[in-house]
C-alpha cells in the first residue's frame, strides 16, 4: 500500500502474489517503479504466469516453463553451469566488465527455462547450450523489471552470495532499477514542468 516510498521492489522466491497486490505492483512499475524478481524452490510456475507474465501483457519479460538442472547435494549430481555471454555494456554488469575474471565465480546449479521472450531482452545467459537466459530485461511504462531466473541466494548455486562479484552485482542491479528516466533539469519562465502521479495522489 506504500508501494510509491520505495524507488525498487524485489520480489525474491516469492510463492505467489494476490491478483490485486500484482495489479497494484503493476501500476507503481508503470509510472517509474522498478522491479527485481528472483526464482526458487517457493515460486509456482502457473501462478507466477497468470499474475506477472500475462500472455505478454504483464511485467514479467518471460514466461516460466520448469526447472532445469540439479543441485550437486543431489543424486546424480547436476552439471555446473556458469554465465557464458553478458551485455557488457549494462549499467548491472559494471563490476563484471571491469573484472571480467569474476564471471567465472559465478556458478549455477538450478534455473527456470523460459519461454516467449523477444531475444533483445537477454542481457546474460548461460553455458547450457541452449543460452538459457539468467537475467533478462522488460521496460514497463516508465519503469523496468529484471529477471533473475536461478536464486539469488544459495539455494540454487554454489554459494553466490560468498563470492566476490555478488554485492556490487545487486548493489548495481538496486541502482539500475532505482533510477528514474532522464528528465530536463533546467526550465525557462514559462515552460511546462511535468509530473506524474498515482491516480489516487492526482485525486486528493
């Protein structure tokens, strides 16, 4: 309900969200929110279609299909599974273009194959051979939502967040989806400044 103090939301292995929570997060991205949403063993891949992917229409940039690989406490162990391309011009991967090495450390063991998503929409995929996408990227009005389709925590890798590269990869991720588009900072007497607000705010 206080959705427009926050400048970024992350929705982190999140089982599933009301029909009229996901409309609401919808709004709030539409007029500049940004959104971070990462997998797990928690998030139901119907549901998670239904509310944020939407046939397209929604804030999701993919569809999630199932889950592929296995963690290696499992029996036949999974294949390892490391970022094999990344848009190294992307304010998120600042750290990994300046020390390109650490993409290395960076190791995936589980993450959701996805489905129906415009290939400039990739911004990293992995080494699977398929080029399963690991982040992808949606523009929603004017905010932006990321993909993040293995966990951001340990549960689907190989200890993430101990590796170096992992603060300053959420770190830039938060900044990214913080920021606001560009506006003009300087008016002349007379020019128009424009503002938008929550319907609810315009109402008042």
């Amino acid at each position: 309900d206080r959705l427009d103090t926050y400048d970024f939301l992350v929705l982190a292995n999140v089982k599933s969200v009301a029909p009229e929570k996901a409309e609401k997060i919808e709004e709030w991205v539409k007029r500049g929110g940004g959104l971070f949403i990462t997998l797990g063993d928690q998030v139901q891949m119907r549901p998670f279609n239904d509310a944020f992917f939407r046939n397209g229409e929604g804030l999701s940039p993919a569809s999630l299909v199932e889950v592929l690989g296995q963690h290696p406490d499992f029996q036949p162990p999974g294949a390892p599974r490391r970022i094999q391309w990344y848009d190294g011009q992307h304010p998120i991967f600042r750290t990994l273009r300046a020390y390109p090495a650490a993409v290395g450390d960076l190791v995936f063991y589980n993450y959701a194959k996805v489905d129906r998503h415009p290939p400039e929409t990739v911004r990293a995929y992995l080494d699977d051979g398929d080029k399963g996408p690991l982040v992808l990227e949606k523009k929603f009005g004017e905010g932006k939502v990321v993909l993040w389709t293995s966990s951001i925590d340990d549960e689907w890798n190989d200890g993430l967040p101990g590796k170096p590269p992992y603060l300053p990869l959420v770190y830039e991720i938060g900044e990214y989806l913080a920021s606001r588009p560009f506006s003009r900072r300087n008016f002349m007497i007379g020019d128009p400044l424009q503002v938008t607000l929550p319907e609810e705010q315009w109402q008042q």
